[in-house]
C-alpha cells in the first residue's frame, strides 16, 4: 500500500487536535479536509465510547463532500443518499443536514461522544450551539472544516477568536497539500478573483465590500458578436412588475471558446417606459426572445409562479425553476468569468452595465452576512439563474468544485485507509503520530 504525502502542517494539526473544539480552516483544496477526517476516524477507533454525528448543510453535500472520502479510506461501501446513520468500529454515526434553524430537533435529546462538521460556516448558529451542548460524554470532540467567511460571521467572532475556549485551529493555504503540483495551484488561482480569491485562495476572513464583480472588465470579458453557433442554448428570467424584466439568452458549444456565452438580451423597465406590461405581454415577448434558437431550458426565479403559470398557458414548456442559491450562484458566475470560459456580447449593455452597479449590502456584511444590494440586478440575477442552475451542477460532465477534490484525490490512489494510520511513528525529531 502506497505512503500519502502529509505536509508538515497537515501531520502537527492530526496531533495537536486534541481539545473540545478542533477547527481546520482556510483556502479550497489545501488538504483540510483529508486530514480532518483521518483524525475523526482516529477519534472513531480510539475516542470516549458513544455515538458520532456527522453534520453539513445538507444530506446531500456530506454524502459527496464526507462520505465518499471517508468510506474510500476505510475500503467500505457508501450508504445510499437517504441513510440516516451507519455503523463503524462498533459506533453508531448519525448523518444529520442542518439546512436551518429548525434542524435543531433532529438532535435534541442526543448525548454525543463525538462530531464532524462539514462547511462549518453554513451550519445555522443556534443549531451548533445545540450540537456542542449535545457532546456530552467525557472527553468528547468536535471536529470541523471551513473556507473563511465574513470577519463578522458569528464562527469567527465566537468562536475563532475566543481564548477563552477549549479549541484548537490550524489555516491551511494551498501550499499545505503536498499532492497539488505548481501548475494544479496556478490554474485553481487563476479560477478566483476578488472576494473569493481572498477567502478561497489566500484564506483569509474579510468583509464582502464594493462591487460583486470587482474583477469585471470590459475589454477581458466581453467579445464584439458571438463567432460560432451555440450547439444549444439556455434563458435566464428575472420577472418583475414594478422593477425591471431580463432575459438573457445564452449559448454553448463545448468545442469553441469560450465556451459559453451571453448572446443577447431582453430588458423591459416600466419606470423608464413609464407603462408596466401583463404577463401575457412578457410571455408574447419571451416567444419572440427565443424564436429561432435552440433553447433547452428556460431559469426562471422560484418566486414568479404567477409567470411560469402564463408561460405554461402560451405553451412554453421548456420552464424550469432555477436553482436560487445567491452565494454559490454568484460564486460560480465569479468562477466562468475568470477562467475565460464565459464572455458577454458586446450587445447586452444593460447586463455590462450591472456588473458595474452590483454591490455587496455592507450593513448585511458587517452582521456577518454576505448579500447584494437588491437593485441594479437583474440581468445579474437572470445570469445567475441560467448559468448556475444548468452548469453549476453535473450536466454534460460539468463538475462542482467539491467533485473536482474527490476525483484528485481518487486518482492519487486514496482507495484505502493507509498503512501508515494504523501503527505510530517518529520521524526527523519530530513527533509525527501516525505519520512517516
């Protein structure tokens, strides 16, 4: 069985997470996640008697971002998508989603020996505090993984910052996993700009301030007119009554750069032309927007029932309701436009124009929340919708960043649990554990 490289911050965080609270935070693929969870099947084998919870934002995401990890390194099979708990090591583990502050009953009542928590930072705060009042049994740890957030979000403040805690916290940069080359880091740097570059790249926590898409240029992410025929296209809806309607059409065709593109757009403000239009009218205009185009699917905002209702009765059918995940929406859009593979027509001056004008809401931010300004976002948010409910998940092979980490880490040989986890060894004068 093949040894892991282990950076020397990965070995000494593995052998100083010993207090209550055990944190790795920092940049994207710095390796936190593979020695945490080695760590937690340390506690799993060796730690106080009792039950383990793992938790993250949803069950979805700990069975692609904890599950499939943990299971390759212990040679087991994965429980399916809908399991509830598994048993390892004669130790029962609950697999819990805590998407809001409602997930709190799921564990009321529980007494813990242990826990692991995955994206700490999308874990409600009520619902943590729950957690570390459920870890009960002597000796018990918490163990858990972040990318930083906003200064003030309440796991920096109360946690991250407090001495007086029993908690221990290492920042992992990318440069801390050995089993990244130089040419891997420089094009996952070259995937962030702005705000994420500073939180994902160079893990720090800072405030989300001045424009969305600080990074934006006119002369880098724009292309006079389209050169190739999209092999197919998607639309992105923003519905609005009193403020403005957008549509923005865009292509794709997997063997042309870029590869994805902003090809034109609809922008109806009535406040401007001083008269608001039905429903039917914004439908009549959206059977013309799509005329002669190859269009799959239609993103329309979850709110605008009422539209996607008309859109049915005009016999448009290709409606879908988009994913509105702001963050991660906007987090992706941030992603396409910084390695190049979107581009916006020189055309659609109203969605240049909003890259612009769209702001981070500072009074949100300095109470530890990362939002826009609702205004000046709807051809944003149009983009949104159709780029990351279509792209952002795993269609015609496009992966999410966390799919990327489990296929690295697959093809580096992590199938099983390394020989070196199971007896101690010291190295170089060094106290190194388990690691050689």
């Amino acid at each position: 069985m093949k040894n892991y490289p282990l950076s020397e911050k990965q070995v000494r965080s593995y052998n100083e997470s010993t207090k209550r609270i055990n944190i790795w935070e920092g940049s994207v693929r710095s390796g936190k996640s593979f020695i945490s969870i080695l760590r937690f099947i340390k506690e799993l084998k060796d730690g106080p008697p009792g039950h383990a919870m793992v938790i993250g934002p949803t069950r979805d995401s700990i069975q692609r971002n904890f599950l499939a990890e943990f299971c390759s390194l212990l040679a087991l099979p994965i429980p399916t998508p809908k399991s509830t708990q598994m048993c390892i090591f004669d130790r029962t583990i609950h697999l819990v989603g805590a998407s809001d502050e409602r997930s709190q009953r799921r564990i009321q009542g529980s007494t813990l020996a242990m826990a692991y928590v995955d994206e700490l930072t999308l874990i409600p705060q009520g619902f943590f505090k729950m957690l570390l009042s459920r870890l009960s049994v002597p000796g018990a740890r918490l163990l858990g993984t972040t990318n930083p957030d906003s200064p003030f979000h309440w796991l920096k403040t109360e946690f991250l910052s407090n001495d007086t805690l029993d908690l221990a916290s290492w920042k992992f940069r990318i440069e801390d996993n050995p089993s990244l080359d130089e040419q891997y880091i420089t094009s996952l740097k070259n995937e962030y700009q702005g705000l994420w570059y500073k939180r994902y790249i160079e893990g720090d926590w800072v405030l989300a301030e001045g424009t969305v898409f600080e990074f934006f240029d006119e002369e880098k992410h724009t292309i006079d007119y389209p050169t190739k025929r999209g092999e197919y296209y998607i639309v992105g809806v923003d519905y609005g009554t009193t403020n403005p309607t957008a549509f923005v059409m865009i292509g794709y065709n997997r063997t042309h750069f870029p590869n994805i593109w902003c090809e034109k757009e609809y922008y109806y403000d009535s406040k401007v032309h001083k008269r608001q239009k039905t429903d039917t009218e914004f439908a009549e205009d959206l059977k013309e927007f799509i005329k002669d185009y190859n269009v799959r699917s239609i993103y329309i905002d979850p709110s605008a029932a009422s539209f996607r209702l008309e859109l049915s009765r005009n016999g448009i059918d290709l409606v879908e309701e988009a994913d509105n995940d702001v963050m991660n929406g906007i987090r992706f859009h941030s992603q396409l436009l910084a390695n190049g593979t979107y581009k916006v027509s020189q055309n659609c001056r109203n969605t240049i124009r909003e890259y612009a004008t769209y702001v981070w809401d500072i009074k949100a931010s300095e109470r530890g929340e990362d939002k826009p300004v609702k205004a000046n976002d709807h051809a944003m948010d149009a983009t949104r919708y159709a780029l990351f409910s279509h792209f952002g998940q795993d269609i015609d092979g496009t992966l999410k960043p966390e799919d990327i980490d489990k296929m690295f880490y697959s093809s580096q040989g992590y199938q099983n649990i390394p020989s070196v986890f199971q007896q101690p060894h010291e190295t170089s004068g060094h106290a190194m554990g388990p690691f050689r």
